[in-house]
C-alpha cells in the first residue's frame, strides 16, 4: 500500500463515546508513480481541503459546532525525502504520536508544530497545565549569591541560599524573606558560603547538596563545636531523586569546592539546566561531564563570573608544574595563602611539594577537611610526607581531633625539620610570628593562592602586611575556580538551550 499510494489529509481527535478520543479522519490516495507531478513547489503533496471545508460533513450527533474546539491537525507528503509530516496540535502530545502512526500504519513520521494548529480547546487545556518556571531572586549582576525558585504546579524549590558576601552577619531582607517562605525542598550545589551559608537556618524543609560536600560542612562544624542539623541530606553523582513532581539529577563538575554539581531540573517535558560554579579546566575530565548532559534543555542558568574578563584560566595541572618550579628555585621555607575548602588547589600544591622534595603541613582545620573529602586527598597518617599542626594553642574537642592524627609537629619541629610547604590562612598572623621566633623567615616564600578580590578583606591585609615585615617574599599563582568565556559558549552550544540566562556575574 504505502508504496503505491500517498496518503494526505487532515484530523480531528474527537471525544469517542467510550470517554477517550477518536481520530476523525479525511484523507485522500494519489498514485506514488505520479508523486512528483502532484507535489508543490516546495515538494510536498497535501490534502487539498481545509477544515473547514470537511468538518459538516465529519462530524457525527453530538461534537461541537464548532471544528476548532478540537485538537486537529494535517497529514502532508514529502516526495524529496519521501516521508510523511503530520503538523498537529500540541494538546496531541507530540512525543507520543502513537494514535496516529497506529491509525496510518507506518513508521517514519516527521511530527511538526506550527501555529496554525493551535485550537482554542488547545489553549484552554494548556493554560491549566502546570509547567516547569524558574524566578532569578538573587545572582545577576553579582558574584555569588545566587537564590532561584523552580517551581512546577504545587512543587516549589529553592536553589542556593548562601550568604551574602559582603552582608557579615546580618541577613538582608530578601535572606529573611526566603527563610520565611514556604519550600518543598532547598538544592544546593556546592559548599561555598554565597550558595549554601543559610542552609543551617533553613530547618523547615530538606536542604540537599552532594554528599561529599555533606562531609565538608559537617567537618567544618565539628571544628567550630557544632553538629550538622538533620534536614540537611545528601544527593548522589548522576542519580536522579524527586522532589513532589520536579526530577532533579545533580552532575559532578570541576570548580574551586569540593564535590560541585550541575543540576538538571525536570518535570512535565520541560527541562532547566543550572551550572552552579563550574570550569572545564580543572583536573576533571570536561567532555566527558559534557557526554553526560543533555543536548537539549529549555532553559540554561549559567554562571557567568569570567564573563568579559580576561582573568587566567590555565589549567591546575600547569598551575601545579608551576608551583613545583617555584618551590625548587629556593631552599628557603614555602609557606602558601588559599583557602581550606579548595581541596583540588590543596592536591596541587601537594603534588608540587613532593617534586620538590619538600614534607607538606596543613593545620588541624585543613587536615579535618582533607580527612572529609576522602582518602586520596593527601592528609595527615595516611599520606606519609603529610603533617599536621595547629597554629595556636588547643583545648577540648580541638585538642582530641589534634590527637587523632599520629603524624603531627609542633613550632619547635617545623623550625628544625626538613624543608617544607606549610598551607597557610588569614587568621595565622600570629603564628607566623611565633614561628620566625624560632627560625629565620626572612626570603621566605609566601605563594598567595586565592581570588584577587580577598585582598581586599581586613584580615587578608593583615596577614600579607605582616608576611612583608618577616621578610617574606610573595608570589602570586592561582587560576579561576571559574568557566573561562570560551568554555560557558562550549557549554551553551552543547546544550543549545531555548532559553539562556546568567547569573553570578560581575556588576558591568
Ligand atoms: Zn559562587
Ligand atoms: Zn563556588
């Protein structure tokens, strides 16, 4: 049949009398052999009637009047690709066209949309159906900070709920406000303050972030005397978990904390992909994440901090081979400013520690974290040129944690030992002191590892202002924790998203 014939013509679904809906159908058959002579300009065959020509004479006791209360559609031939394009309404649903392939009994259908085929029963139905919103509270034309809402007819999420940067203590109004409003769940994407420093106060719903970033905040509060609340529970690389009708699937990528993730928000056929912080030029693969994600989503929210800047984005590989030469020109002590929670920059300097034949010290706090993210990240006991030391005097629960690690020194040991590479922070002011007591400091590197913008910080200033009077020698070496402008146009083209939307940029 299909062979010989060409079928066209046009469709309504109609409610049947059993309470489903039938196909009412017009079509007509042209020989196949004249195929070519029958098509248009643009080479196709269609049903030469519209609905309106065929709908009295279609309809049966008991439809409408009117023919554009029903979904309905066009069935037309394609002679240059010689296969059938049916145009119908999207109340027909797309993506399951079953009805019809049954009803002509072939295989290869092209479904299209078009405007046209929009009936008014359509937009009836459609504005009843809930459909997957997001809402940017917080995040443009800021670094961080980013508060959405994704919401899917009943289901209301929050996505992040950091801290202001700047806001020291103080919650600012919007801050009260989220905490106030009612949410079915909050999903976080990685440990950074400005995406997950209010989740603790959140304790009227599930605040979900990745379960090894889990282990990073519950060893942060251990050190700081507290216990991680309850309602904060974890999610999983690559398994998907639902919150009421929303399907969210978090996806493991680089960036400057530990265990980050994209996160993928689904419900009723529409799809919205967040970033949150990402780079490709990590140690993690990046066309492998990019294998893993959708080709097509409706909406992207991505991050956009390097967005017309020319900050470097070498990769922390090189970052790492340009360590390991800094710390082989000199003999004297390395000491290196960067943050705690940044364990792929501490891996890096490790790694250079050990080319350059040099033991690595990192404090209680920094050795507590390295323990959390897992054990191959160098630590202390486990790792065998690893050491740990705590920059002050410890009590109490301190003083037990300390005494946990077998492989510890105190000032005394690190001025007589062998060369090293200490891990430093803001608040080693004094110890840096103490320690210069002990052994001369002076040409000493310090290798300042962070953002430029922590320059500015009150105790940052101190802490470099004081290196300076001991005498040591600072060194600039860090790369973005962030997607260069190149790698977010990679990441959009990949997912060639409808909809494009950035949030935590720079004010421009
Ligand atoms: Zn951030
Ligand atoms: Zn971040």
């Amino acid at each position: 049949m299909e062979k010989l014939f060409v079928r066209v013509g046009i469709f309504w679904a109609v409610p049947s009398r059993e309470g489903g809906r039938e196909l009412r159908v017009c079509q007509k058959s042209y020989p196949f052999s004249s195929a070519k002579q029958l098509a248009d300009p643009v080479g196709v065959i269609d049903y030469p009637f519209s609905h309106y020509d065929e709908w009295e004479d279609t309809r049966h006791k008991g439809d409408s009047e009117d023919r554009y209360f029903y979904p309905r559609g066009r069935i037309l031939y394609d002679v240059e690709h010689s296969r059938r394009r049916i145009f119908a309404d999207e109340y027909l649903r797309l993506d399951d066209p079953d009805e019809l392939v049954d009803f002509y009994d072939i295989e290869d259908v092209e479904l299209c949309r078009d405007e046209h085929y929009v009936s008014t029963f359509t937009h009836r139905r459609r504005a009843e159906r809930p459909s997957l919103k997001h809402t940017i509270l917080r995040g443009r034309e800021r670094i961080g900070e980013n508060l959405i809402e994704i919401t899917y007819g009943e289901t209301k999420l929050l996505v992040e709920l950091g801290k202001a940067l700047d806001g020291g203590e103080e919650l600012s109004e919007l801050e009260e406000a989220v905490l106030r409003e009612k949410y079915d769940a909050v999903v976080v994407s990685h440990s950074h303050a400005d995406h997950a420093g209010l989740i603790g106060q959140k304790r009227d719903c599930p605040c979900y972030i990745g379960a090894g970033a889990r282990r990073i905040l519950q060893a942060m509060d251990e050190y700081n005397g507290r216990t991680l609340p309850r309602h904060i529970l974890a999610y999983r690389d690559g398994r998907p978990f639902h919150v009421g009708k929303i399907k969210i699937t978090p996806f493991l990528c680089d960036h400057s904390a530990f265990d980050s993730y994209m996160l993928l928000f689904e419900a009723g056929g529409k799809s919205i992909l967040y970033t949150g912080d990402f780079r490709f030029h990590g140690r993690k693969n990046s066309d492998a994440l990019l294998a893993r994600l959708p080709s097509r989503v409706d909406v992207l929210i991505s991050e956009g901090t390097n967005l017309g800047s020319d900050k470097p984005c070498f990769s922390e590989r090189a970052l790492e081979e340009r360590a390991a030469a800094l710390f082989s020109a000199t003999d004297r002590p390395v000491f290196v400013l960067q943050s705690a929670s940044n364990i792929d920059r501490l891996v890096s300097m490790y790694r250079a520690a050990k080319r350059s034949g040099r033991i690595f010290y990192e404090d209680l706090y920094t050795a507590l974290l390295a323990n959390a993210a897992g054990e191959r990240i160098p630590r202390p006991d486990v790792f065998d040129d690893v050491y740990a030391f705590t920059p002050r005097r410890v009590q109490g629960k301190r003083r037990d944690m300390l005494f946990e690690f077998k492989k510890k020194r105190g000032l005394a040991g690190i001025a007589k030992g062998r060369p090293f590479v200490m891990l430093v922070r803001p608040s080693m002011r004094g110890f840096l002191r103490r320690l210069a007591e002990k052994t001369n400091l002076e040409g000493a590197l310090l290798v300042y590892s962070m953002w430029s913008g922590y320059r500015e910080h009150e105790d940052v200033k101190e802490f470099l202002d004081e290196a300076q009077r001991l005498g040591l020698v600072e060194r600039t070496l860090h790369t973005s924790g962030h997607a260069s402008e190149q790698d977010l146009a990679r990441l959009k083209e990949h997912v060639s998203a409808s909809e494009y939307v950035t949030v935590h940029t720079q004010p421009h």
